[in-house]
C-alpha cells in the first residue's frame, strides 16, 4: 500500500520529524500530535477530506467552533476555552511547517483570530494549607521523605511540574543549593533552595539509596513503585496528600503561583523572579499571583506609610 503524502498522518510524521530536530521537549510533542489527532478525528465524524485540502480556513474555523460549543465527552460539562486555544496554536504550528516546507502556498492562519480565553487568576495555596500539607508527609518512610522534598522544592523554587519531573540526581548542586532544570524550548536555568528544603532533599536522598530501583544506577531523582515518577505521578501524590490533610486540592502549578506571590510580595525584585522563573514575557508578571495581588497592594502601601509622611 503506497504512502498518501498529502494525508495528515504523513504529514503530522513530517511535522514530529521537524520538532525534534529543533529540539522540542517530548511533552510539547506529545501535545502537538494529540491535538492535530483531535482535529483529525473531527474531519472523519463530518465526512471531511483529510489532507491538506482540510486544512483551509473554513474547516480549521469549523473545527474551533465545534471545539468552543460540544461538551466534554467524559464531564458532560463545557470545554473550556484554553483548550479551545490550544488546539488553535498547534493547527498554527503545524500549518507554519507546511507553509515553511512549500506543501500550503498560504497559511489558512493569517485571517483568522485567536479564541478569546477570560482571564482567570489562579487562586494562590495559603500558606497554613501547605503547612498542612508537609504535616501529613512527616516520617522517615521512603514515600514521606521523598512527597516532603518534592512539596517542597516546588513551593521554595517554583519549578514547573514538566521541569521538576524529569530531573535526574546530578540536576541538584548541595555546593551551591541549588538545581537546574530544563525548561520551555530546552533552555536549561539554575533554581536556588533555602536550608530546610536541602534538609528535606538530603533526607530523602538518603532514604532513596536503598530503594530498589536505586540498584540498577537509576538516574532519577523521583522514585516511584515502578521506576522514575511521571508528571501525573507526582499529580496524584499531591491530590492523595491535599486529601489527607483535609485542604482544598491543589494543582502542581499552583505552587508556582504560591513561589511568584511571595518573591513579590517581601519585595523581590520583578527583573530577578523573570530570570528564576524562566519567563520571557513582563506580562507573566502580573498573571502569575493576580488573585492576590491586591494583597500585595494593600501591604506595600502600609510599609510606604504615605499618610504619616504628610
């Protein structure tokens, strides 16, 4: 059976064949490939072509609307518009490949518009529910001392979780306390951590050497019942341990947002927590510890004592 090299499977090939030799992380490959299968199965169930003759601005455009309005299969409840988005910008990347490579004489993108996306401010963990959340990781188990140093370096050095998962044993520097992790669009950035998260990393990386997995020289950091801790892995442990401690669940990322609140609000500097947090743009600034920021507003004027100046 000969290749269709116009269909989008070839084609998607191509385009995964592209991203690796720009050395794009496996998560944004995976994402890219899951999202053009989406689309893909979407010109199948509306007896659509499905090569390059699907990819117009009708069809793409056909496809978001379907996106924005049809619930989700397994909720039943609205998709919600950032996946909406997503599915946008990966379409645009693949159709920016094509158009790069000759296959599309002109990007179908170029007279469409983005899906509006609300903005919607993260809330940020209070600090008595992570306090909660360490308290039930106390022992000197394997699982206690390994869930205490992730919960912890997520909090003191705001990684994100697809930089934190997949670090080896040699990404942490106990000379410097510090760790390096690679980040959106592979560029590596060394993270600082105060004392008691290298206590918690020490403890657990002792705890760790008699592990079985540690026997055949396994380089991760993060072990698990089957070998290195995957991203959802880590996921889950923080669900199974929010409910533990009897606090509101809490997603990977909000540590992030919890790291960036704090940094500004006991007045470190914005140009600093771009570097440390891995951020090109200033406006990631003002989107990351929003929920609170009139917190911080409110603080800063009581430290400026403007009236007692008068």
């Amino acid at each position: 059976m000969g290749m269709d090299f116009d269909d989008l499977d070839e084609l998607l090939d191509d385009f995964v064949s592209d991203l690796r030799q720009t050395n794009k992380s496996k998560g944004t490959i995976d994402t890219y490939r899951r999202d053009i299968g989406y689309f893909r199965r979407f010109l199948v169930q509306n007896d659509l072509p499905t090569t390059t003759a699907a990819l117009t601005r009708q069809h793409i455009g056909a496809y978001i609307e379907d996106t924005l309005t049809r619930p989700n299969q397994r909720t039943g409840r609205p998709i919600t518009p950032e996946f909406a988005d997503r599915q946008y910008r990966s379409l645009q990347q693949l159709c920016k490949f094509l158009v790069r490579e000759e296959i599309l004489d002109v990007d179908p993108f170029l007279k469409m518009n983005r899906p509006t996306v609300p903005e919607k401010p993260i809330p940020v963990p209070p600090i008595d529910a992570l306090r909660k959340l360490l308290a039930v990781c106390e022992g000197s188990g394997f699982e206690a001392r390994r869930d205490s140093a992730i919960i912890r370096l997520f909090a003191d050095a705001g990684p994100r979780i697809g930089e934190l998962a997949p670090l080896d044993v040699d990404a942490v520097d106990f000379t410097e306390n510090t760790v390096l992790v690679l980040g959106k669009g592979r560029r590596p950035r060394t993270l600082p951590f105060s004392d008691k998260t290298r206590t918690s990393l020490r403890r657990y990386l002792r705890a760790r050497a008699s592990h079985p997995f540690t026997v055949h020289e396994n380089p991760a950091l993060w072990l698990g019942l089957r070998g290195r801790m995957t991203a959802s892995g880590i996921q889950q442990m923080i669900e199974r341990r929010a409910d533990e401690a009897g606090i509101e669940h809490i997603h990977p990322h909000q540590f992030r947002h919890f790291f960036a609140h704090n940094w500004l609000a006991n007045g470190g500097q914005e140009q600093d927590l771009m570097m440390l947090a891995g951020w090109r743009s200033r406006q990631m600034i003002g989107r990351y510890g929003a929920s609170v920021a009139d917190e911080r507003a409110r603080a800063a004027h009581r430290r400026a004592r403007l009236g007692d100046q008068l």
